[in-house]
C-alpha cells in the first residue's frame, strides 16, 4: 500500500507510511463493531445472525450514506490482522452464520491474512464480502478462494447520477467489471443443507447483488435491474430495497433526497423486476425505512 490502488480511486497514497488514502484510512484496519447482524438477507441473517465486522472508512462517500460515523472515518478502533482473525473466530462461537465484511475493500491486503489465519484456527463458516461494488478486479482476485458469498451492491447505471451522489461517475463501469469477476469466482448458487456449520438455507456460495431505490430514481433502478437480468438472468439473486433513509447531512443541495421512497415508486420497480421474469430475488415489505435499521457503532466486539 506504498502507492494505493485497491480501489478504482487509485489515489496513490503511501497509506503504509500512514498517509491517508482516499478512504480516509491509513495502513492499519480499522473497525468500529463486530457483532450478530439480523438485518440482511434471509440466507445471509437465518435466525442466528450475520457475523457482520464494519470498517471504518470508504472509497466512495455517497452523500445519503446512512453510515457516515464510520464511512469518513470519525468512528473506529485500530487492530491488527490477527486480531481480526480473532474476532472472525469470536463471532463463529456465538453462532454466527458467516463472517460479513462490511466495507472491506480498502483493507482487503489485512482481511486475505485474516482469513487465512482464521481458517487456519478452525473457522468454517462462509465468508461474506459485503461491498459497494466500486471495486477493482485485481483486488478482488486477491480474494479469489477466500470469499465465498459476494454481496455487492449496484447503486447506479447513471453515470450522472453515479457522479452526483458518489463523486465517482466511473461507478457504473466499475460496478459491472467488479460483479463479473464475483460471478466468474463464485460460479453456482449453493445453499446450506442444515449438516454443517451452519442454517439450512444460509448461502454458502454465490452472489447477492443489491440494489437501494432512491427518491426520483425508478428510472436508473429499473436499468440496474434490466442490466443485471438480462447480464446473468437467475445466476445470480438481486434484492431490491425500498429502506432509503433522508439523513441530516443532505442538506439543501440535495432536495430531492430529502423523502423517503413511497409505496408506489416501490411497488413499480418490484412490478417492473417481475414483468422482465426475475424469480431468484428479495423484496422488502412495510415500513423498512426506520433509522433502528442503523446499528450502534460502539466498537461492540472489536
């Protein structure tokens, strides 16, 4: 990490010699909470929880992002790579379905060692990589053999709205490279049979790719759902998810993120997914928007 590239920002900073990179982080992971998760996907959560491990720090700092205690990086604890080897093995013990890397991208070099190391000491369960998706291939082949379920977000097929929201109008290009090679490692969707480590029905290989509707933006969903469809057709689950939450720093340069999505916006995408013939998905029912969707970063674990 002399010359940061793990990301396609390639920003080129000297993050071993403590320089901050684009992500606000330094040489050193970060993280700001380790604990069950019940929030994700049913083959992901099951009735145990998600491991879930949230980084401190992020490649794209979307200005809706509901977790900017951490995604600018003014939440986080320092810890080695064994150490988060330990907390890998940690939550396995509390019955966790897998290990789910939240924003992992700008500390993938720590989290290969990780899992390795982890793996080493007994942990079988599956290995989530929990993504924006802006992510570049060569890192992500780093990877190769140690993830086992990627669950990437598609946020935009705009590069308008990609450069708007994110500051990266490069984000739709690299979100499809990024989700090809997850598919290409991953190959076919295998689901836990119950005889193993973990619940009947948990993923324990595959590729999840989620899409969050945003206020006057059916449009660009309805592209990212035709792309995805039309690129993998059932290879591969989209979630849909209606949980966009206004938070406190939009501002006035922002009106039109000010709301939440209504029913209708919502019940059209879900429509449109299901006129194109998507039958391997998720969808979000009631009031899912609420802010307890948005957990405790208080260094839980770490």
């Amino acid at each position: 990490m002399s010359g940061c590239n793990l990301c396609p920002r390639s920003c080129g900073a000297d993050r071993e010699a403590g320089r901050r990179g684009y992500c606000g982080e330094r040489g050193t992971i970060r993280a700001a909470r380790a604990a069950l998760h019940m929030w994700e996907e049913p083959c992901i959560s099951g009735t145990r929880g998600s491991g879930a491990i949230f980084f401190s720090g992020c490649p794209l700092r979307c200005v809706y992002c509901q977790n900017r205690d951490i995604a600018d990086g003014r939440v986080g604890k320092e810890i080695s790579a064994d150490r988060l080897a330990e907390i890998m093995l940690e939550l396995q013990a509390q019955g966790a379905n897998n290990i789910n890397l939240v924003t992992p991208t700008h500390f993938a070099l720590h989290i290969a060692k990780a899992i390795d190391a982890a793996r080493v000491r007994g942990l079988a369960v599956p290995i989530v990589y929990n993504t924006s998706a802006y992510e570049s291939p060569e890192t992500l082949r780093r990877l190769d053999g140690l993830v086992d379920v990627y669950l990437p977000d598609m946020k935009y097929f705009s590069e308008e709205r990609a450069a708007r929201y994110s500051n990266a109008p490069d984000y739709p290009a690299a979100a499809k490279s990024a989700i090809a090679e997850m598919v290409w490692q991953t190959g076919n969707t295998v689901f836990a049979d119950g005889n193993g480590a973990v619940e009947e029905g948990i993923m324990l290989r595959g590729v999840i790719v989620r899409h969050l509707l945003l206020p006057d933006g059916l449009e660009d969903s309805k592209a990212v759902v035709r792309y995805l469809y039309e690129t993998y057709g059932d290879s591969v689950y989209i979630s849909i998810m209606n949980q966009y939450t206004p938070m406190p720093q939009i501002g006035a340069e922002f009106p039109e993120l000010a709301r939440k999505v209504t029913e209708k916006e919502y019940e059209s995408l879900v429509d449109y997914a299901v006129l194109l013939g998507i039958e391997n998905g998720f969808i979000q029912e009631g009031e899912t928007a609420l802010e307890s969707f948005i957990p405790d970063f208080d260094m839980r674990g770490i």
